[in-house]
C-alpha cells in the first residue's frame, strides 16, 4: 500500500525525521487583501495522488506568496493526474539546498533480503542487499556512504540510522528518500519521499489503519480489502474494462493484455479463495462497485482450476449476480481445466449477458469490441 506523501512524512516527523514545514489544504484557502501584499515563500505545492510519475513530479508549483498559493491549490485540486482525482496538496516550505543525496530500502524478493540504494547528486547509484535486520541495513549504508563526496556521507549515514528501525517497524515494502536535502549547515532534511506499506500487517498498526480510515478517497481499495476480504483496486477511474481473477498474478497479466490492447482498465477483482470463503453477500459488495463505475463497458472473468475451484466460484458469483438484477455490464468469461464447461453453465444460466470464450485471445477481443461500443 502506497502512501500519500503528506501521510508519509506525518509518520516520520512522529519519528522525529526531519522534514520542511507544511501544512495540508483540501480546499482553496481564502486570501484577504494584506496577506497578498507580502512575499511568504517560497513554498513547494504538491499534488497528493498515489503516485510518483513524471505527470505528478511536473505538477507541483512553486508559489511566493499567499496568494500564489491559493492559485496553485484551485488550480490542483480536484484536478485529475494519472487517472486520479487530486483531493488535497501538501504546501512545504523550499528548503535552500547545498546538495542532495538519494537512499532507499526496498524489499528484494528473489533473495528475501533488502536492497539498499545511495547516491550523492547525479552520481551513479550504488546498491547491495542484505538480510532483513535493520543492524545490517545500517551497516550496509555506512559502508556505502563512505564512498560519497564528504557533505553527503555524515547526512546519508545518519538517516539510513534514524530510517532503517523506521522501516522495519513499519513492515514497510518501500522507502525511498528523493532528495534527501543537504542543508548549507550540514544537516539534512526529507525532499520527496515513497513509503510502501504491507497491508497485511495493518492490523498490528494502529496508526496505519487510522490513516486509511481517515482518507477513504485515498486508500478506500485497502479499507474494502479488510472489510470484505476481496481485493479490488480501482486503476483508472474514466477506464471502461475491468478484470476478475482468481490470484494476484493472474489479475496483473490480464491487465497487462488489456493495456497491450490499448484498452483503459477501470479496476481488478481479485476474487478467487476469498470469493468463497462465507456468504454471496460479500460478491454483491463486489458487484455493487462495478455498477458505481459509470464508463465500464464490458467486465473480464477469467480463471483456471488451479487457483479456484470453478464450479463453487461460479456459484457463489451466480448466487450473488441474483441479488443484483440491476447489474447488466457485459462479461465476457474465460475459464480453463477441470470444471470449466459446468462452471461456464451456472454463470450463462444465471447471468444474460455472460459471453463464454474459451480462448483467452478471442476473449480479450471480445472485451476490446465492448470496449469500443461494437456489438459482442
């Protein structure tokens, strides 16, 4: 679970990490007449969206006075980035920089270890992984922080000691410091920051789960996941297609299909074990926020007896399309091994606008013809 900036940097000042000061609007702020005479800044406006791309980056604005910033601020919010709707901007102070430095912890999977990355300005990245101790993290950036020019060594090495408990008390997957800000007296502060959580570890983090309680527009996807046991991920809000699937990595190769296919995916259901794990009532949720996404046009259900047992999935997606009669996007079915021909039966008998596609290229042409307004 990715974290807002302005909810990253709230955690590590509770830390006690050094960032700029900031404040947060969800809303234009007034100015009056004598607030905008005087210069206040500079101040950095950024827009709060779960993300870190270019768009976001080349989005934020630097104002000088009040006034400028109210600007930034109507010009932001509820502006859309990504496919996200801006619903708050964070307003820092500009800190006045000697020089920057980069460092980031990030889960490694393929060694089960943590990689560490360093850099001071634009020289290359120097990188290691190590076990997942924060004493061996800790180490690890002092040895490579020795290497970097002297204004940064001290700075890196410091926080890679103030940030390396941080990130394992967290369970954090990712943070990453960019720029870690040299200031002119040889102290250093947080510039951009991605913090990563485990969301199966919310329950331990009190803190954690208020945040996601507290920004539903944010992290509205994670609060469904633990309420209903279903993982459904919102991508694209103006998308027209969205996938079902029986386990995470089935769900991102669809999506990776449909993007190859130039189509716009609006969400992905992970709906396989969990799908089976208690009443239909929990599918209807699931249903009810496919209907709330006003533009889809067609739905993806593919799933494979491996990962599901298909005839019991299809019930329990039947029992719950019952419920909702309202419901009438198309969706086009693929399933695959023991059990598919059954399994494709209960959702035909149950749902009128199943189509069922055994090949999964000639069902993603199926969806990409919804997608287009052609018929199926």
């Amino acid at each position: 679970m990715l974290l807002l900036e302005q909810d990253a940097k709230e955690l590590l000042a509770i830390q006690g990490i050094p960032i700029p000061g900031a404040i947060r609007l969800a809303q234009v702020p007034a100015v009056g007449p004598v607030e905008d005479e005087g210069k206040s800044g500079p101040w950095v406006v950024k827009p709060q969206i779960l993300s870190a791309s270019a768009a976001s980056a080349a989005s934020a604005v630097i104002a000088m006075t009040n006034a400028e910033v109210a600007a930034a601020a109507a010009a932001l919010l509820n502006n859309t980035i990504d496919g996200q709707t801006v619903r708050s901007v964070l307003v820092e102070r500009q800190m006045t920089a000697r020089g920057a430095a980069y460092l980031s912890f990030r889960c490694d999977p393929q060694s089960a270890g943590i990689r560490i990355g360093i850099r001071a300005g634009d020289a290359a990245l120097l990188s290691e992984t190590v076990a997942p101790d924060p004493t061996a993290v800790i180490a690890c950036v002092n040895r490579l922080s020795a290497s970097l020019p002297v204004e940064a060594r001290a700075c890196v090495a410091e926080a890679g000691r103030m940030l390396a408990p941080l990130y394992f008390g967290y369970e954090a997957a990712l943070l990453e410091i960019d720029p870690l800000t040299i200031l002119p007296d040889g102290t250093w502060a947080v510039g951009d920051v991605r913090l990563a959580i485990d969301e199966n570890a919310l329950f331990r983090h009190p803190e954690l789960i208020s945040l996601v309680d507290r920004r539903d527009y944010a992290y509205g996807d994670v609060r469904r996941l633990r309420a209903h046991g279903i993982d459904h991920r919102v991508l694209d809000p103006g998308g027209t297609v969205a996938a079902i699937a029986a386990g995470a990595g089935h769900c991102a190769c669809l999506l990776d299909e449909m993007i190859a296919r130039g189509l716009r995916p609006h969400s992905f259901m992970d709906a396989g074990p969990a799908a089976l794990d208690g009443a239909p009532e929990r599918l209807c949720a699931a249903i009810d926020w496919l209907e709330e996404a006003a533009p889809l046009r067609c739905v993806l259900l593919a799933a494979g007896d491996g990962a599901v047992d298909l005839s019991a999935f299809a019930g329990q997606l039947a029992a719950a399309l019952a419920q909702r009669p309202g419901f009438a996007t198309p969706m086009v079915v693929r399933l695959a091994g023991a059990g598919a021909g059954a399994a494709g039966a209960i959702l035909q008998q149950a749902y009128a606008h199943a189509e069922l596609e055994p090949d999964l290229d000639a069902a993603l042409d199926r969806v990409a013809a919804h997608a287009a307004g052609a018929p199926g």
